[in-house]
C-alpha cells in the first residue's frame, strides 16, 4: 500500500543527500504510509503525539501510540515497513506517553542502518513538544538536522493510481450525499435538517460513520459564503450553499452546489447561469502546461464582466490527503497544471444577506485536457 509514494520519496531524500528523516505531518504520513488514525473524535488523549513515521535510508518506521496498534499493523506487512508502538494508557503508573515515545525513538535512532546519520530530515513545523529531547540527542551525535518541510507536497499533487481509486471513491459519496441534499431542500426546513439528510445518506452508502465538511448556508445569513449549518430556516425562494467533502482511507472529497426551496426568481437564475458559465470556462481551460493563476484571473474576469462582485476566496485547489493541497488557484499562483493532478473548480457570486451561489467540480488532468470526477446534479428547476 502506497509503495510507489515511498519509492519517489526515499528517491527525492537520497537525491538531496537525506540519510534519514522524521516525517511529522499526518498529511505526510497518510501519503507515505496509506494509515489515517480515525478523525471522529479527535486525537487520543493518552497518545504524546499524532502518528510520526521514521525512515532510516531505506526502511519506514510507523510510530504509534498503542491504542493505535491494531490499526496501524497491517503497515508493517509492507516489505519496506513497520510499526512502532508505544505504551500510552495504563492504570499500572501514571500515565507518561511522552517519555514512552521519545524511548521508542531513541532505541530507532540506535538500531539505525547508518548509526550516526549524517543528515537527518525532519518536519519541523508538525514536529510535536514531547520529541524535543530528540533534536538534543542527535545534536548530541553530531547529526545535522535538515528542515524538509513542504519538501512532499509537489510530489502529494500528482496522484497514483492506488490514490486516484481512494479520491474517486470519496467522490462517489458526496454525488450520493448531494442528492439527499437536493430532495432535502425545501422551505420550512432547517440548514441543518439538509446536512443531516446528506450526511446520513453518505454513512448509509459508506456502512460507517464519515467524517464530512464543509459548508451548509442559507442565503440570507450575513455571512453566506460559507459555514456549519445551524437552525436557520429556509423560506420559499430562499438559496441554499451546500459544499460536502467526506474522509475516507485517509482522503478528502470536495465539491459544491446550490439548491433553491422552491422556485428561485429571474435574479436568482441569472446569477446561477453566471457561475455555471464561469465554471464551464474554467473547466475548458484545464490542460497540462497551464498556469493555475491564470485560470483564477480569467474566472474573476468573467465574473466582473457580467457585473456581479468577485468572489473573496480561490477559484479553486487541489485535492488528496488534505482538503486543501497544491495547486492553488490564486491570483499569485505560478504553478503548473500537470497530468495526474486532481483539480477542484469553485467560482461563486455572494450577496451577504440576501442571496448567493457557488458550484464547484473535481477535475482529473489528463496528458490532453480533463476528466470530471465529480456527478453531481447542480440544475435549478
């Protein structure tokens, strides 16, 4: 599971002279390793920190907390893995996770192929609090340690098969969670009466709980670009934002429409034609060798000129093991599109309370333009 991400991340580290590494961001370590620890209630009190992965040249090292164990065990049946685990929860002492992990380290760092690496890669930002005595300890050696912070992500935005199937299949849940939306969507209901309805017939399809975002707004709120659905009621005419992403095998979905409790009126589907149109461009613009800024600064355009405001956020970004990975569709962006990207585009028009539309797809870049990922119904009646 995720070998290939393996194979051109130790190609990417032995290229830049990293004889070992500590990788610290769970967006890393999902990539890298396919484990995702469950998301539904937080991390695990008794765990010193989220799941880190050691590498030590040639091998990767699962490290965590023994809650964990059983979950993370079928990594060490990868012939290049391992796992780790630590002792966090006991009733036979106080409970000391940090001093547990930072043993477990420790005998990883002695047991190490290279026994005193020269350079050692680390994820600084992500690096938890409770493996501090770490940085000591090689410092100690005489190891240097390297900042190798973002050093995945232009590697995380073009998608592998194996990944492409976790992405698809995620997006299979939100076309299934926006169709209950739809049917949900009439006046006298709540935002989060919609949310619900989605979000239920998401886990009916999934046989599980899923964690989902993002977004389920009424127009006439005073911020209706976006936010969690609460009790506010739908009136006849009123337009309604619904942006879904779902997690599942450690992957993100995303994607958006609008619905109407009703019949929307003549301002209404102008505005609605508008960010369709401008959707359609968008997606007509997807191609490898293209500049993601320029995708974002056509959209804008076309916006502005059929007299609407422009929107306040991107016009898009990618997406995989975070909801939000490169490209982005920015004004300042320079990145560009390549094959196996996975592209979502969201223009929108808002009239803060009054009224508002966004739609977004997923767009899977192909050597010759794009494949849409995304089904979901985004008509108006």
């Amino acid at each position: 599971m995720h070998e290939e991400q393996r194979q051109r991340a130790g190609h990417l580290l032995h290229e830049r002279g990293i004889d070992a590494a500590l990788f610290a961001s769970p967006a890393s370590i999902t990539w890298l390793t396919g484990f995702a620890p469950p998301v539904q209630t937080g991390p695990n009190p008794f765990a010193a920190a989220p799941p880190l992965l050691w590498w030590d040249g040639s091998h990767f090292i699962l490290i965590v907390g023994d809650a964990l164990a059983g979950l993370a065990a079928p990594f060490a049946e990868e012939p290049d893995g391992a796992v780790v685990a630590y002792l966090g929860y006991t009733i036979e002492a106080p409970i000391d996770s940090a001093s547990h992990l930072r043993k477990a380290l420790r005998q990883l760092w002695s047991h190490s192929p290279t026994s005193r690496p020269a350079r050692v890669g680390v994820e600084s930002w992500a690096l938890p609090a409770a493996v501090g005595g770490l940085l000591a300890a090689t410092a100690a050696n005489n190891s240097e340690w390297v900042n190798i912070d973002n050093w995945l992500a232009p590697l995380r935005a073009i998608k592998t098969a194996e990944e492409l199937a976790k992405l698809c299949e995620n997006f299979r849940l939100t076309d299934i969670g926006h169709a209950a939306a739809r049917r949900a969507t009439v006046a006298g209901v709540r935002e989060i009466d919609v949310w619900l309805a989605a979000k239920t017939a998401v886990e009916a399809a999934a046989g599980g709980r899923v964690p989902m975002g993002n977004d389920c707004v009424v127009g006439y709120r005073a911020e209706n670009i976006g936010g969690w659905p609460i009790d506010h009621l739908l009136r006849p005419g009123d337009s309604l934002i619904v942006d879904l992403s779902t997690i599942q095998h450690g992957y993100w979905s995303d994607s958006c429409a609008t619905y109407i409790a009703g019949e929307p009126d003549a301002r209404q589907r102008q505005l609605h034609q508008v960010v369709s149109d401008a959707l359609a461009l968008g997606a007509g613009m997807l191609r490898p060798g293209v500049v993601a800024g320029e995708i974002d600064r056509r959209l804008r355009q076309y916006i502005a000129d059929a007299g609407y405001p422009v929107y306040p956020h991107h016009t898009g970004h990618g997406v995989g093991v975070t909801g939000h990975e490169a490209p982005r569709l920015t004004p300042y962006s320079q990145e560009i599109l390549l094959p196996g990207m996975v592209i979502m585009l969201e223009p929108g028009v808002y009239f803060p309370g009054e009224t508002g539309v966004r739609l977004e797809d997923a767009f899977l870049i192909t050597e010759t333009g794009a494949e849409r990922l995304t089904t979901h119904d985004k008509s108006w009646p």
